[in-house]
C-alpha cells in the first residue's frame, strides 16, 4: 500500500497560496500529485502561515486558508505533548550549527512521533534533519 501521509510546511502553504512566491508553480505541481493524501499540521505551522498570509496577502486569504484546515478532512493537526516538545529541543541541541527554527524543529520531532517520512515543503533543513522532501 503507498504511503499518502504527509506533513506539510509553511513553506509550502505560502508556495501555495501566493502567486508570487518563487516555489508556487513548483508547489502548484506537486499539490496535483498529492490527491486523496492525508496532510498533518501543527498549530505552529497554522500560526506560521497564518501570519505570513495576513501580513503579505491580507486577510482574506488568511481567514480562508484557516478555514480549509480547520474544517476540512485533508488536515490532521497534530497533538503536541510535553514529550514531543522536548525532543523538538534535542533536535535544536543536534542540529546547533544550523539556523533551524522551532517550528521545523517541531515538525520533524512530530513526524518521527507519527512515523511520516515526506514533508511538503521547500526548506533544505528538513533533509538535514533526515527528512524527505516531496518532489514533483
């Protein structure tokens, strides 16, 4: 059975949403390949995007991009336990050389959690945080 669990990044919610972005049509051909996929977010990931949309494109796109996760079925947003945020700090820790946020960080501790191995995004940490990024 194919895997279609996938974590999904702000880099790619922005990509996405913003025709100016210069990863959207790369992101536009890859969301076309990801159908009937099970997408999982965090609430950092949310308060992310969210605000990167309301401060670039305003806030209708915001308002609609936090409804599409909030109440469609495409997005499991993960829980965050006490453990999870301490093994986002051990991966900050390992990772110490590298400008690599919390939220990434958290990420990827989410994903090992979950066992998901693919990210939607388009930032070159995630595969140095042993992650596979999604091409199209």
């Amino acid at each position: 059975m194919k895997d279609n669990k996938y974590f999904i990044d702000t880099s790619a919610l922005i990509a996405l949403n913003d025709a100016r972005d210069q990863y959207h049509t790369e992101a536009r051909d890859i969301a076309t390949t990801l159908n009937n996929c099970q997408f999982f977010i965090s609430d950092a990931v949310i308060n992310e995007t969210y605000t990167l949309l309301r401060y670039r494109l305003g806030f209708q796109k915001a308002a609609y991009f936090l409804q599409t996760v909030l109440s469609g079925d495409s997005f499991v947003i993960a829980d965050v336990t006490n453990a999870t945020r301490l093994h986002t700090q051990g991966i900050l820790e390992q990772f110490s050389d590298q400008k690599i946020s919390y939220c990434d960080a958290l990420s990827v501790a989410i994903m090992k959690e979950m066992q998901i191995s693919k990210i939607f995004a388009f930032d070159h940490h995630f595969e140095l945080m042993g992650t596979q990024l999604v091409r199209p």
